[in-house]
C-alpha cells in the first residue's frame, strides 16, 4: 500500500513538473519527485541508489537547475515540446507498468545464491533499479535539451560585453573629469 502511495505522489510531483509553466516551479516540483523517488528506493531495499538519488537527483540537479534559471533568466512564451506528447505518454505508461511489475510480489520465489554474479544482481535482482536509473537519466538528456533548445538568446548581450561597455563608460567619465579638474 505504502508503494502505491508513494509512487503516485511521485507520478503527481513528476507531471507537475511537465506542466509548470515557470522553470523554477518546475525545478521544484522535479526535486519532490526526486526526494520521492529516493523515498521509494530506501523502502525496496536499495539504500545506496535512494541516497545517490536523493543527493544527485533531488539536490545537485535542482541547484544546478535554479542557478541556470537565475543566470539565463526566465522568459515567458510559447514553448513547443521537443518530445512528441505520444512518445512521452507512452515512455511514462510503459515505466508505470514496469514499476507496477516489480512492485508485484513474486509468486515463484527462488531461494538465493549465496554469491551472485554483478550481472545477476543488476539484471535480476536490481533490475526495477537499473530501469529506473535509465529512466531518469533518459528524463535528464530530455530535459536539458529543451532547457538548451531556445530559439533565441535568454540575454541580449552577454555578460562580460556589458560589463566591458560599463568599464569603459566609467572611464570616460572619469577622464571627462580629470580633463575638466586641469582646465580649471
């Protein structure tokens, strides 16, 4: 029950973050979902991804996500998805089945190896982790590159050229007085 629970809260969290029309909004609501996420891995079992989960994907990609917000600003507009809204519906109905897969309990348990080899730990009894892990990472790549794909330029000069326009104004002026402090 607690999984069920948990993983539509992420599934909520997750399209709140589709649909926010603000980037750092949808930041935040990504970092919930993350946190869920993480949540949901600790309570399977897997206590290493939940706290890489929920340093990378809930804390060092939410701070690189606002920073990059906060430096490129946001503008408001008319976004056009890069991902067709078929293929992003059918990406989320599939790794929503294969999550309700594995939650499942397995009516043929088999007893364990005492030492299993890293491929039947990552395919056979790490698999919903690894799928998930792909997923995200998958959710990622599709992320930046909407973040990446603007049409035009967030700012209208770049920084260091209006800071170089600012300089030498300031040097004008202070020519321009040093000029008139000699005339007098």
């Amino acid at each position: 029950m607690i999984y069920a629970l948990l993983t539509a809260f992420t599934v909520l969290f997750a399209f709140l973050a589709i649909r926010a029309k603000r980037l750092l909004s949808s930041a935040l609501w990504l970092a919930v979902a993350s946190s869920l996420l993480a949540v949901i891995f600790y309570f399977m079992g897997a206590q290493l991804i939940a706290v890489f989960e929920l340093s990378i994907g809930a804390g060092l990609v939410t701070v690189l996500f606002v920073f990059a917000i906060s430096i490129a600003g946001e503008e408001e507009g008319d976004w056009r998805s890069l991902v067709p809204k078929s293929l992003a519906f059918g990406a989320t109905l599939s790794m929503s089945l294969l999550l309700g897969w594995f939650l499942l309990p397995a009516s043929n348990a088999q007893p364990q190896i005492l030492e299993p080899s890293i491929s039947d730990v990552i395919w056979e009894q790490r698999s919903l982790d690894v799928l998930l892990q792909i997923a995200i990472i998958f959710s990622g790549v599709i992320g930046l590159l909407g973040l990446l794909a603007e049409i035009k330029a967030p700012l209208d000069y770049p920084v260091a050229e209006q800071a170089v326009v600012e300089r030498d104004r300031e040097l004008d002026a202070l020519y321009k007085h040093s000029i008139d402090k000699e005339a007098l």
